[in-house]
C-alpha cells in the first residue's frame, strides 16, 4: 500500500467527462455509453478519496450541454456533496459544451459549500483557500463564446499564497495547419509560461498531454476520462499532482470503463466472410474498435452492413476501408465483362490512371468503390 504523505498537498485533475451525452449515432450501444460516463463519475470519486486528495480541479465540459438532463446534474451535484462530506474541496469551471453564459446554465443554481465556481469570464482575484497546512490561490474564467478575451492578465500570479493553481478550458498549441476560433482561447506553452503558476488545470483537448513540465506556468491536460468517439485511442486516466515544495510531481491514474483501439486487418486476398471472420478474432465487448482493412481483397467491402453484423462482439465498432480497389480481386474479374458494371470499372481505371495528382487518384478510386458498392447492392434487390 502507497504511504501517503498528509503534508503534501494532493491535488486531483480532470475535465471533459461530457456526462449527458447523447451517443445518437452508436446505435444499441448509446444506452451502454451513457451508463459508462456516469459509472466513471463515481470511479474519479473513489479515486479521489482511496488517493486522500485536497482538492479536486474540474476543467470544464462537465456536461455535454449547458442544461442537461434534471437527474443527471441532480447525481453531478450530489457527487459533488458526497466529496465535501469526506473533506474533499472542489475547484470548477464550465466549457464550451457547458458554458455558464446561457441563462439557463446547469451552474446557476447553488452549489455544495465545498465547491468553488468560477463564474466571471476575467480572472480579477484569485479564490484563497486553506489545504492541508498551506495557502493557495485559484485562478480561473467562465468559458464565454460570445468574444474574443485576452485572458492571460487575470491567470499572472499575485499574493503570498504557498500554491497558485489555475483553471482553463483552452486549446494549448493548436497545430499550424488548423485555425482555431477564438473562443476555444489558442495560447501558447510560452503563454502559460508568462502565467507564472505552479499548476495550470487545463480542459477541452481530450488526450492527456503536460505543458512545461518543472518550470512557470506547468500544465496538464488529463484527457477525457471516457473514449468519447472511436478516435480517443489508448488508456484513459485523471492526473494526480502532488505539492511538496517547487514543481509539482504529476502522475496520472487509469480509469474510465471501456478503451477505444484502432486495429489494421489485413483484408488482402479475402472474401467478405473471411474478412468478417478475420474481425471477430479480435472479439472484446469492453472495447470500442475501429478496424482498419488494408490490402487488395477479393471482393469490394460494404462496411456499413459488415460493422452491423460484426457489432456484437464489441462495446461498438466501426470498420473503416483503406482498401485499394483498383487492385481487388472483385475489379480484375469484371473488368472486362461487357456489362454496365464492367463499363463502369475500364471507365474509372482509365481516369484513376490518367489522374494528375494524388487528391484527383483518391477521388477516382472512392467514386469507383461507391459506384460498385451501389451496383451490388442494386442486383442484390
């Protein structure tokens, strides 16, 4: 058993838990994914308490809209309670998905006495609270989408306090390819850096990423703790971070009920069935799979009807085609029948190989796959 220190001040991070969400598009499994986020509430609780933690940071996008479902806010906030009566202190702030602008925010109504909210959308004093022996102050902004906000000034650290820990929903280092709109609030790792904070609580991006690590302005973003679509890969977990002097030690805990993968199925040479066969060796019902064919099969893949037929072995599934067509067994049998079918077949490859870049091969290829996938199913009726 880890010995815990109660001198430190232990600290527990996370955001994004999206409770309330739909999951319209997943079918049977919708009911099952709603369950699991509000079963992973009640985990980051316990981990809360097995870890003896202070005080709990809570990111923004807590729900997945600003006014969710009656029961759902009603067990969030008596969640929150629960923590305050094992004398864990809650610091919180709303998302995009959540946002406290809306005159009906799930967040206007009164909170539990151990949950501090930050509802302003400036930063102008820092909330001091009282942890474990020592002073802290907490910064943090209601996330408003209506304009753009220099935010920075109100994060600077100020005061005497022994810990200065910040709360964020912001996109940190957005890719240069992407323009991100300003009110997802783009900074910088050198932005934080200016902040000068010992700990910067960040939500909104849903893999789990630390920013300046042993310096000013340390951040962290924990993940989701749920997979929220088939792309969230990998192990999903909070953050742990512990204050004993100087930087913060940061560790982060597994949890979340079920973990998304993607896998490549090498689909070369296959038949649909023995594709399908191929899939179903990979059978888990906690996991949320994406599987990827690759190679030249000997048929043109449906993968609408094959994920539907395969979808029991799994939490959820989706197949994805990277298939090359143009070399499928399926396109050599029929290219030279003197059908419409295999017009249509001599037609695409003629463009596919006349094709001036990449983007115009790609668009050929997808128009000669959707096209076929159109014909079988209309001889199939």
């Amino acid at each position: 058993m880890e010995i815990i220190n109660v001198s430190q001040l232990r600290v527990l991070h996370t955001a994004d838990l999206h409770l309330g969400r739909s999951f319209q598009s997943w079918g049977d499994a919708a009911q099952t994914r709603r369950q699991d986020l509000l079963d992973t509430l009640d985990e980051i609780g316990q981990i809360a308490r097995q870890q003896r933690v202070h005080l709990l940071l809570l990111a923004g996008d807590q729900f997945d809209q600003h006014n969710p479902d009656r029961a759902i806010a009603s067990r969030f906030f008596s969640w929150l309670d629960a923590l305050g009566q094992d004398g864990v202190r809650v610091a919180m702030i709303s998302g995009n998905h959540d946002s406290y602008w809306y005159e009906d925010s799930v967040y206007r109504q009164a909170l539990p006495e151990n949950t501090v909210f930050f509802s302003d959308t400036q930063c102008q004093e820092p909330v001091e609270i009282y942890a474990s022996g020592l002073n802290v102050s907490l910064y943090g902004i209601a996330h408003d989408h209506t304009r753009h906000r220099d935010v920075l000034p109100g994060f600077r650290r100020r005061g005497d306090s022994d810990v200065h820990i910040g709360l964020m929903h912001a996109t940190v280092d957005p890719r240069s390819d992407i323009e991100v709109a300003e009110r997802y609030l783009p900074l910088s790792s050198a932005d934080l850096a200016t902040t000068e904070l010992d700990y910067l609580a960040l939500g909104h991006l849903h893999r789990a990423r630390t920013i300046n690590e042993g310096g000013p302005g340390m951040a962290a973003y924990p993940g989701s703790p749920e997979p929220l679509h088939a792309g969230e890969t990998g192990e999903r977990s909070v953050t742990l971070a512990t204050f004993s002097g100087g930087p913060p030690q940061i560790s982060t805990i597994p949890c979340g009920k079920r973990v998304a993968r993607r896998e490549a199925v090498d689909a070369t040479g296959l038949t649909d069935s023995e594709i399908a066969e191929r899939i179903a060796t990979l059978a888990d019902e906690t996991v949320i799979l994406n599987a990827e064919l690759t190679g030249a099969p000997q048929e043109i893949v449906d993968t609408d009807p094959l994920a539907r037929r395969l979808a029991h072995h799994f939490c959820y599934l989706t197949v994805t085609d990277r298939t090359s067509v143009v070399d499928s067994g399926y396109v050599r049998r029929i290219e030279n029948e003197h059908t419409i079918r295999g017009e249509f077949v001599r037609r695409l490859r003629d463009r596919i190989a006349a094709a001036g870049d990449d983007r115009e091969r790609r668009v050929a290829e997808l128009a000669l796959q959707v096209g076929l996938i159109q014909l079988e199913r209309r001889s199939a009726r």
